[in-house]
C-alpha cells in the first residue's frame, strides 16, 4: 500500500491505511488497524507484529527488549496498561517491547 493513505474520513479508514512523515523534526508512522476490509472469518483472532527499529543518531529513547509475552493486553481493559487505565483519545500510548 503507498504512503500517505489515510483518508480524511475516519469512515473511509481500512486495516493497512498509513501515512510515514520522514520530514520531521521526530520521525512519526500513523497506521490503520481495525477489521475493515479483511478476509476470513472476522470473529476469528489475529496477531499484528511491529518490528521498531532505531533511528540514527540520539532521537529516541532506548529500547528496552523484553521477551515476548504469552497472554493477549487488550485495548479496553484497563488492567492491562501500567497507568490502570484504558488511554483515552489523543492521549499519546506507549506500546512497551514484548506485548
């Protein structure tokens, strides 16, 4: 899918939409995910790997590598994120290595 993606609309976002801003000061990758427009079963379970890579030069926070969890974090629970609670919207998220 090419860069710059995402519509306007958030009714027209579909699973894959991104956008990549290289030009900043502080790099930055907007991605769609949700369940439009996938195929097979739609109740049925799927795992998204993000691989995150390092930037060059001192832009960035160090990456602390941890094993690869064996439970699922859900969105919505709140037990699940280290604050206690669900992030709300616009809040910015921290998704921690190994979730």
């Amino acid at each position: 899918m090419e860069n710059d993606t995402i519509d306007a609309d958030p009714n027209n976002w579909v699973f894959g939409q991104h956008v990549i801003y290289n030009e900043t000061a502080v790099r930055e990758t907007h991605i769609i995910i949700n369940g439009k427009n996938q195929s097979g079963n739609p109740y049925e379970e799927q795992t998204i790997y993000q691989v995150g890579h390092r930037c060059v030069g001192n832009c960035n926070e160090d990456i602390v590598e941890n094993p690869l969890e064996d439970r699922i974090r859900y969105w919505n629970v709140s037990t699940d994120w280290p604050s206690g609670k669900v992030p709300e919207e616009g809040e910015n998220v921290h998704i921690e290595s190994g979730w």
